[in-house]
C-alpha cells in the first residue's frame, strides 16, 4: 500500500497519512490560529501534479510551512479521505478520473497562525465545494472493520489536562515509529488509527475520557527481520495501552459522492 506523508504539527487527519506521520515542520515559529476563527483559502493554486517531479516519488503528502500549506502529488480521493477523516475505500465514487488524476494545491488562510485540525479540514473542504464542486452526502454501509476495545486487564492511559490541546505526534523511520497523544478520545484515536491499517477501526472501548499515551511500534517486515525491535502494532497496542484491535464485520461511515467537476480556474 502506498502510504502518504503528512508532515502538518496537528492531529490526523490523516489520512492521511501515511507514512502515518504528523511532523512538524518548519512551523513552531508560528502562533496557533485563533481557536474561534473559521478559516478559507486566502488564494489556492491548483494544477496537475508533475509526474516527472522527484519530490513526488514518494507518493502524495500534504505539507504545512510557515504560513504556507500544499497538497501534493494527491488524487481528489485521497485528498477527501484525508479532509473528511475517512479511508479511500469508505468513499463511494463512480467517475474513476477522482482516483487517477493527481493535483498539487498550494494555499494561505485567510486568518493568521497555523490552522489546528477541524479548521485545517474546513479549509480543504470549502475548497473543495467551491473549486471542484463537490457535494456528497454520509451514509453507513456494512463492510469488514477492526474492533478497538479494552483488553482483559483494563486500559493503562493517563487522564489529559483538558487545557492541554488535542494533539498526535509521530516520528520515526520506515521500520519503526513513535506516535505521542495528547487529550486524545479513543473514538479520535480509532480514525488515527485507520491511517495505519487496511479498513476502517471502530472505537468499541466505551471509554469517555480524554488521555495522554505514547504507542511505540514496528512495520511487521521489520519485526521479521529484527527480532529485538518494537512490537508491531496489535501487541504495543496491548502492551503499553491496555487496547486491543480485532478483525470484525460491522457498520462503517462513508461518504457518498453526489456530484463533482474538475477544478476550476485559478
């Protein structure tokens, strides 16, 4: 599977991504945005992504710099699973261009500092609604999902400050990674959680609380070949969370698309 990066210092999205990775980069310097404030695209390029472009070879990422934010090398799909918290496959489509036409999208926000997730994907989603024309409707359909749940010997999670704001880092190499959350629900940790495996994860642990956690973890070709690795994901999962992940069949959201354009003109 072709993993995007996400190198945005915010909570996930996602989508997307990924390498699974929320990295911050190059954006410390600048002041959150104003938590009240409901930010759109200042201006926004959008163009066809340049298949001969190096910077694209590792598949697509979105990326934020200062005051500046890309999208790069993505399909509208993966651009719509990312921005809606949703897996590709929980997006229903019939025009098969939304999965194979590639477009770069760079952008400033209308509002000062660093947008945090739910302005980052109200951004992107107005975009989208105004530039591609995008309407699309939620429904739930039955399809193969993982049941997160409390293992047998209860959740090890320490409560978050509630002043502290909702975050998920992420760093590490293509074997291993290391993801830090902070005041984090399980049902936001779940949609992490989908970034990182085949089908969508359903939060079954009916826990309500808000909790600080690091999950270390291995890609599982690295802990075939590397035994003194970390564990891969279902058993760091049980072992420094008190969580575990099982394969199931249940109801799962998705997103119908209605109706959509290709993008209009800068």
């Amino acid at each position: 599977m072709n993993r995007p990066t996400l190198r945005l210092c915010m909570p996930l999205l996602l989508a997307a991504t990924l390498v699974p990775a929320l990295h911050a980069q190059g954006i410390e310097k600048e002041k959150p945005m104003a938590a009240d404030a409901h930010p759109s695209f200042a201006v926004a390029v959008i163009k066809p992504s340049d298949p001969a472009d190096p910077r694209n070879a590792n598949g697509w990422s979105f990326e934020s710099e200062g005051h500046r934010m890309q999208c790069r090398n993505a399909t509208l799909l993966d651009i719509v699973s990312v921005v809606y918290g949703l897996q590709v496959r929980q997006i229903i489509a019939k025009d098969t261009w939304l999965s194979k036409d590639k477009f770069d999208i760079t952008g400033t926000p209308d509002v000062p500092g660093t947008p945090n997730t739910e302005q980052f994907r109200k951004m992107y989603q107005k975009l989208l609604a105004d530039r591609f024309h995008l309407k699309l409707h939620r429904d739930t359909r039955d399809m193969p999902i993982y049941a997160l749940t409390v293992a047998k010997d209860g959740p090890m999670l320490k409560p978050a400050d509630p002043s502290e704001p909702v975050n998920a880092g992420n760093s590490g190499n293509s074997t291993e990674r290391t993801m830090k959350f902070t005041n984090m629900s399980m049902a936001e940790f779940a949609r992490n959680l989908d970034l990182l495996e085949d089908r969508p994860v359903s939060d079954q642990t009916a826990l309500t609380g808000r909790y600080d956690f690091t999950l270390k973890w291995a890609y599982a070709v690295a802990t075939e070949a590397q035994p003194d690795s970390a564990p891969p994901l279902a058993t760091a999962l049980r072992e420094q969370l008190g969580l575990r992940i099982d394969s199931t069949h249940g109801k799962a959201d998705v997103l119908v698309i209605d109706s959509v354009d290709h993008p209009s003109e800068n």
